[in-house]
C-alpha cells in the first residue's frame, strides 16, 4: 500500500498543466496500467499514488482525509469545504487555472453599479413582485456569505449545474454569481461585474489535507515532493548570473540586492572575484548594465534549473499544518 | 434520536393546558417543501435547514420550525376561507443544523399559533402570558422578559421625511444591528456611493421634473434594444435611476433626522416609561406615531389585566428577533441567571406570514415557540 496519495485532475486543461507542473519539477506522473486508468505513480518515486479525479472530487477528498494532496481550484476548497481552515491548508499556489468568482448583473441594470445598490435593488424587488431575486449559482456558500457580509437578504439562490450566465436571459434567475477568467462569456450574454463583486480570485493551488493519515512515511515522501518543488519554483523565479572583476566589493552586492532584488547562493565573491548572481528575470539586463558600468568585462545570463536549499517553506506550511498539537 | 419519554409527556400537559385555553391541536408533517422556508426567513437560513431532494427534484426539507406548517395545513384546509379566528397548537420535533459537533439537531418545540383576530392588543397579550404560562410549568416563574415592537420602527421611518432607497434600506437592516449601525454613519455622508459612469446623465435628471426624466430613461434603454431583463422591467430600472439621480443631490441625511433615529432607538425601559419616552420623541420631532403607540399602551393595558406585572417587562424599540417576517409586537423569555443558552420562549406578531404563503386576504397572526429541552433542562438543575 502507498503511503501517500496524491490528486491530480483527471481531464481538460488543468490536467495538461498539472501534469506540466509536476514534471518541471522532475515529477512525472505516469499510468503503468494504461491511460483509461485512474489511478497512476509517480516516476522513480516510490510511495506515491496518484489518483485521477474530477476537480469537486479532489476538494471532497481532501475534506475527508481521503487524499494527502490535491490539485484543485480555491473556489472549490472555499465552496464545498465547510470550516476550510480546520480540514486543509493552501500550500502554494500554481499560477494557472485562474477563475474569478464574481457577481454579475444584467448590463440592462443601469441603475445597479455597487453591491450596495444591488441590497437596494433586492429589496425594492421583493415589495414590487412579491417574491425573492433569484441567484443562479453553484457556488452557494460563498455567496451566502458575501452577500451576508454586505447585508443583502432579500434574494434566493437557485442552484445551477451549468451555463450559469444563461439563466437571466432565460428567466430562472435575475442575476448570477460564477466564475470568469476574461469576462468574455458574460459580456455575451448581456452581463456585467458588479464593481465591488469580486467574491474570490482563485486559482489551482496545491492543497493538503489535514485529515490525512500523516505517518512518518507519508511525510518523508511529501518532503521530497515538496522539496523538488519549492526548488523548481524558486528556479523560476531567478537566472542565474555570473561573472568575475576586480572592482566587485559588498558596497557594491548591498547596492544590486537593494536595486535589482538579488541573492547570493553562495556568498560574496570569491578570493579571483567570481561571483554567482540569482536575479529576478525582469531585472537581468539592467543587472547586466550595472555590473559592467563598475568593471565587468562579461556578465554570463543562464536558466537554472533547480535551486534546491536547506530551508523549505512548502514543507514548513506542510508540517506546520499537520502536526499533531499538544 | 428517539425523544425521553419523560421529556415527551412533560411537554405534553403543557400543550393539554393551550388546549385547555381553546387550542386546536395540531400535528403537520415533519418533511415540508424548502421553499416557503427559504423565502420567508431568507437564504441565510438554508444553512441552518436539512435540506433534501426527492427523485423528482424538488427540494425538501425537514421542518425548522412550526409555524410555517401549521400555517400552510391551515391555508390547505376548507377552514381556512371561513374569517372566523383559528387558534391551533402543537409539540413536535424541529430540525436545525448548528454546525457539525453542536451536537444533535433535532430540538422538541411546543407552541400556538393564532390566526385571524382583529383584536390586536389582545391577541399579542395573551400571546405572552401564554409564554409566560409556559416557563412557570416548568417551574420558571420569573424569566426574563424581552420585547420590542417592529410597527413602531416601520412608523417612524414612514413618519421620517427621508428618500424611499433609504426608507427601504432602513426597514430591511432593523433586524441586521451591524449593518443598521453602518446605514446611519452612510446616511450622514453624503452620496458617498463613488458612482461614475452616468454622473453627467444623473445630474442633468436630477434638474428634470421626475416625469420627464423617467420618460427619457425608458426611451434610451428601448433605443438600446433592452426589454425586460433578468425579471426587472424597464420601468422599473428607470424609476430606480431617476431616484439615484435625485438622491444625488441631496442624499446627505439631515444631522436632526440622524438624532431622531438614534434617540429612537435609545429607548427602552418599562413599557410605560417607554410609551412616555416614545410620545416626547415624537412630539419633539413633530412626528405622528400615534397609531402605534396606541396599539402599543392598549397591549400593556391588556397585559397588566391579564395578571402580568408590567413593570417586569423589559421594553427596547430596537429589539428584534432577526427574522424579517415579524411586523410587529415580538417577545422573547430567557432565564434570568442565565443557565440556558438562547431563548426558552419565543414569538411575535406576524400579520404578513399567511399572505406570503398564498392566502387571498390578509389574515393577522400571531404565536409562540417553547424550547422544551432547556426549560427542562432547568428543572433538572433542580431550580429554581
């Protein structure tokens, strides 16, 4: 048996990136059985299982202990987990899968630009027609909170399973609250944010449940998967930037850190003035310019691939987690 | 859960005495349609209810509490279209989700429903001793008691000179104290709503005579090719933006109006000592509340007449009970030491409940709920 579990979306594109997530970090998922299986390994890395399961299954999991780690989206873990914090913690987020969830309003509505005008609207609504506004969402929990937090109570959510934005177009529902990643789909369907209605920005985060059986096993195997992550996340955050002068003194590394936000893996220069640079990519070439402006006869700019150091902050949100208190 | 036997029969003989007092006993359904609850005490609380759905896909719940069943089975039966008063009770299981680990939701309430008196004071009167009655069958014979009157808040906002958005809005926080609080600091900003985008357009309406201005608006969003969207019609759209065009202007609250509010809710003491507070305020600000606070000293006459002492009532105008469909005397009994948690009795006046569910005239109502556990968990204690 597998001491840790691992859930990875089983189709579409947060899948693709999933799996492209994990192998940058040298962790590539495979399927021994066959790729109609659901259930797969990770490669060279024994005592992993990785399942294969739908986005809403991996926060359901994740709630009950089922599987250590997951992929999935925020919204997900914030809608369907009740008490979020006490079941899983947000390790680190992945930079894709980004999805807002947002209330939007007929574009029609020129009235309505705030959510303040909205808890106007819902009331006025009610006196005039007798019953609720209606929300078309599958998001019910967040919105039950959101508008609690902005004192709208006269409304009724009504739950929708899919194309969400059709529903005021066809009289199900006044407005909605679903998610948008360009807001092109709304504006198709006649829709617009609500200036002040930005209930979530989520996106795919790695998740851990806290519920899990956290044996000594399953947390030296989430260490390395954790490790060959932070490393390949903090890879590509910096190029690694080298060269040699005489002139190079700690006034002048004092002035790049401040100036161009560099780090030295390996300390100052050394005895013959090499030094090894780690900069923001962005920052490179004016890092470059600077260097050679105070005697750099070449400054050499390379990808890294991993960066791998003695602190890891992924494992200490981990362990901080699911340590047992007492 | 299967209910204590004692507990049970307990309870029981207090039903046996609101029969007594001309009751009808009742037993509706524990399974009931999701959807009056919902729509009557609002989406916040669904979280609350067990909810379920049958193979068909309606949506079920298990009942929070009892006043809406008796209500629908009252407005279901023949008796119903006859104007004759209907006094029924019941004792029964009630279901409320408190959050996993608050352990068990099913609670036993009794309690009695009156509807269709017109002899107001009266009826919310012996809606109380009734709770009081109750308390002391569980040998509490001096609780605590809370009360408030939501008529008299709907009196003086309507009394107030203030813009309907915001003797809408005010209505709907009176149960919402936090957001209450805010409504009254918004209030004395002025149109602090950072609007934009149609600022040209409001301000040139708001010079425009409200006629004209809703005309044009209606006839822009038609040039637009809006019809109605999203179950608003356009009129209705446009009606609002003229408001905000003319809220615009002047939507700072006068600071003496501000005071006015707040001094209103200030009071609270005795029901006497209150109605007198009550009548100054209203003098003092030129207002007329005097159909409510009519209604309001008859029902302590009425009270007091039932054998109530009156200068035990603990009267705040701002005491509501959180629920929107409450119009207008509300009480609650509580343990004066404070030993159970929440409220042993409950009710209030709710004259807008059967219309909302379907009833062709209005019918005037008004009940209350018994927490059979904590009061008996009183007795157990072996006090008072």
């Amino acid at each position: 048996m597998s001491a840790l579990v691992l859930a990875v979306p089983a189709k579409g594109r947060l899948q693709e990136n999933a799996e492209r997530f994990f192998a940058r970090a040298g962790l590539d998922l495979v399927k021994p059985r066959g790729t109609r299986d659901y259930r797969g390994a990770v490669a060279r890395l024994d005592g992993v299982e990785v399942a294969f399961l739908s986005a809403s299954e991996i926060a359901q999991q994740l709630a009950v202990g089922g599987v250590h780690f997951g992929i999935t989206g925020e919204d997900l873990v914030r809608e369907m987990i009740p008490a979020v914090d006490a079941k899983v913690a947000l390790i680190e987020a992945l930079g894709f899968g980004h999805a807002n969830v947002v209330v939007a309003v007929p574009e029609a509505w020129i009235d309505v630009r705030t959510m303040a005008d909205l808890d106007d609207v819902a009331t006025s609504f009610r006196a005039r027609h007798d019953r609720r506004l209606r929300v078309a969402t599958k998001y019910i929990n967040l919105t039950r909170s959101f508008f609690a937090g902005h004192g709208i109570a006269d409304y009724r959510i009504v739950e929708s399973a899919g194309a969400t934005e059709g529903a005021p177009a066809a009289g199900t529902a006044e407005l909605i609250v679903d998610i948008t990643s360009s807001g092109a789909t709304l504006a198709a369907n006649g829709l617009k944010i609500v200036d002040d209605g930005m209930i979530l920005r989520s996106q795919a985060n790695l998740v851990a449940s806290r519920l899990a059986p956290w044996g000594r096993e399953a947390l030296a195997t989430a260490a390395v998967i954790l490790d060959r992550i932070e490393a390949q996340a903090r890879a590509r955050r910096y190029k690694e930037v080298r060269t040699r002068f005489g002139g190079c003194n700690d006034t002048l590394l004092g002035v790049a850190k401040t100036q161009f936000g560099v780090v030295t893996p390996f300390g100052g220069p050394t005895s013959s003035g090499m030094l090894t640079l780690h900069c923001p990519p962005d920052a490179v070439h004016r890092l470059a310019l600077f260097l050679r402006e105070h005697g750099a006869d070449s400054v050499i700019v390379a990808d890294i691939e991993y960066v791998f150091t003695r602190d890891n902050p992924l494992f200490a949100r981990l362990d901080a987690a699911v340590r047992p208190k007492n | 859960m299967t209910i204590d036997p004692d507990l049970y029969s307990q309870a029981d003989l207090l039903v046996g005495a609101f029969e007594r007092a001309g009751y009808i006993r009742v037993s509706p359904a524990m399974l009931q349609p999701a959807e009056p609850f919902l729509d009557l005490a609002g989406e916040d609380m669904r979280r609350h209810m067990y909810v379920l759905s049958d193979s068909a896909g309606n949506e079920l719940c298990l009942r929070p509490d009892l006043t809406i069943p008796v209500a629908r089975d009252h407005l279901a039966s023949a008796a119903s279209g006859a104007a004759r008063p209907a006094r029924f009770c019941y004792l029964g299981a009630v279901f409320r989700d408190h959050g996993s680990g608050a352990g068990s939701g099913e609670f036993l309430q009794a309690g009695i429903e009156s509807f269709g008196r017109t002899d107001t004071a009266a009826a919310d009167a012996e809606a109380l001793s009734l709770g009081l009655e109750a308390t002391a069958h569980y040998g509490v014979n001096d609780p605590e008691i809370l009360t408030g009157d939501v008529s008299l808040f709907s009196a003086l906002i309507a009394a107030l000179e203030l813009a309907p958005a915001w003797k809408r809005r005010l209505a709907k926080d009176f149960n919402r104290k936090v957001t209450l609080a805010e409504d009254l600091e918004r209030l004395a900003l002025a149109g602090a709503n950072g609007r934009s985008e149609h600022r040209g357009v409001l301000a040139a309406l708001a010079d425009a005579n409200p006629k004209a201005a809703h005309a044009l608006v209606t006839d822009l969003l038609s040039i637009a090719g809006i019809s109605a969207v999203g179950g608003r019609t356009i009129g209705e759209i446009a009606d609002r933006f003229v408001e905000q065009a003319e809220l615009g202007v002047s939507s700072a609250l006068p600071g003496e109006m501000r005071k006015v509010i707040e001094r209103f809710l200030g009071i609270a003491g005795t029901p006497d000592d209150a109605a007198a507070a009550l009548r100054a305020l209203a003098e003092d600000a030129g207002l007329s509340l005097d159909p409510a606070l009519d209604l309001f000293e008859s029902r302590t006459g009425f009270l007091a007449a039932s054998g109530v002492d009156v200068a035990r009532i603990r009267f705040e105008t701002g005491f509501g009970r959180g629920v929107d469909y409450y119009t207008g005397f509300v009480f609650e009994l509580h343990d004066r030491a404070g030993r159970a948690e929440g409220q042993l009795v409950a009710g209030g006046r709710y004259d807008a409940l059967l219309s909302r569910l379907g009833s062709p005239r209005p019918v005037p109502a008004v009940g209350l709920a018994v927490w059979i556990e904590r009061l008996a968990a009183l007795t157990d204690a072996g006090l008072p």
